[in-house]
C-alpha cells in the first residue's frame, strides 16, 4: 500500500510533469497556428479561384452545415475530456481513461449518424429551401458534407484527448500534416476535374490522413494501467 508520503510525492511530480509540458507547448502552438493560417489561406484561394462563384456559394452551404453538425454531434463531450482525461492520466488509470473515450467517441459518432439520416432524408426540401434546384447532385454532396462532420468529430476527438494531456506538439504536426497533404492535393486535382465533389474529397483525404496517424500516436501516448487506478 502506498505511504501518504509517497503519494504526495507523485502528486507533485505529476503536477511538476504537466507543467513543464504545458509550458514547453506553447511554440508548437505558436508554430501550429502560424502555419495553418497560411495553408487554410492557400486552400481557400485555390477553392474560390476552381469552383467559381456559384459552386463556391453551393460549397460553402454545404461547409456551414458540416460545421454545425460538429457542434450539434459534439454533445459537448470536448469540456469533459478537457477536465478528466488529465485526472485520469496522473492517476495512471488507463482503464478508466479508455472507457471514457470510447464511450464518448460512441455518442457523437451515433450523433453523427443520427443527424446524417435526418438531413439526407430531407435532401429534397433543403434543396428547395437553399434555392438549389439546378445543383443535380445536391444530395451526395449533401452526404459528403455529412461524411467531413463525422472526420472532423473524430480529428478534434483526438486532438482533444492528446491536448489535454499536454502532447501539443503531436497535435501541431499533425494538424500541418492534414493541412498540407490537404493543400498539394486539391492544387493537384482541383485543375484537372474542378467540382465541388473534387473539393470534398481532397479535405476528406487529409483529414483521413490527420485521423490514422493521431490514432496510431494516440496508443503509445495512452497510460498503462498502474497501482492508482482510483
């Protein structure tokens, strides 16, 4: 059984652990932001300057509901993970920690799945709504839009999990890697078939990317069940 005195001990090199590693976060994060903004900014110009206005204006549609759909889908489950997931790593509880990931991974991917349903049963009188009517594909666009949600909840799932226990890094490379392979991709395609499936795809592609290696990373940085699994 472990001593008073030795769990304080580890409490504070916890605590010592954590700091230094949020302390030593904040250049990637510099690093990360400074970079992104200048991909996100190439991605949008070779966007707008593929599609057009008109299919722009259609894409950009489409983008705002993927983007409400991963707020709606989220259920808010990022504070959660901000608040224990750091608990439950100092603890070395990687029972604990894994059941809360996967549980909460569950709900928004059925969120997710939910909503999906519901939009594309109702392509038709959102077609309408949106004044649409000449856009042929509506709906498997619409479909793709809902297929970028389900990415992006899983991308900030992993980046929330690797952010809260301070592997900012991990996240900033990453998030350069989805970010570049994103860009030379639709500069790639986007001039020999400009549409906005072609647009879906290259974002899908990246994000894909981003998701497999923050998952393979993801295992390794996970805590081994210890002594302390309160």
């Amino acid at each position: 059984m472990d001593s008073p005195t030795h769990n304080q001990h580890s409490g504070r090199t916890d605590a010592g652990f954590f700091s230094r590693e949020a302390v030593g976060s904040v250049p990637w994060v510099i690093l990360g932001k400074a970079v992104l903004f200048f991909i996100y900014f190439g991605i949008s110009m070779l966007t707008v300057n593929g599609l057009g206005r008109e299919k722009y204006g259609i894409y950009s549609l489409l983008t705002n509901i993927s983007g409400y759909m991963v707020v709606l889908c989220g259920l808010g489950l990022g504070a959660a993970l901000m608040r224990y997931v750091p608990e439950l790593a100092a603890r070395r509880n990687g029972k604990g920690l894994l059941q809360l990931m996967w549980k909460s991974a569950v709900l928004q991917l059925a969120a997710a799945a939910a909503v999906s349903t519901l939009l594309l049963a109702f392509s038709a009188p959102l077609q309408r709504l949106f004044g649409a009517e000449h856009v042929v594909h509506f709906r498997f666009y619409l479909l793709l839009a809902c297929g970028l949600s389900v990415l992006l909840l899983l991308k900030d799932f992993v980046g929330t999990v690797f952010t809260s226990i301070y592997k900012t890094q991990a996240v900033a490379v990453l998030s350069m890697s989805c970010g570049t392979a994103w860009l030379v991709m639709l500069y790639l395609w986007l001039r020999y078939k400009p549409g906005i499936g072609t647009v879906f795809f290259c974002a899908d592609a990246g994000h894909w990317n981003d998701l497999f290696a923050g998952s393979r990373a993801a295992v390794p940085a996970c805590p081994r069940p210890g002594l302390d699994q309160r």
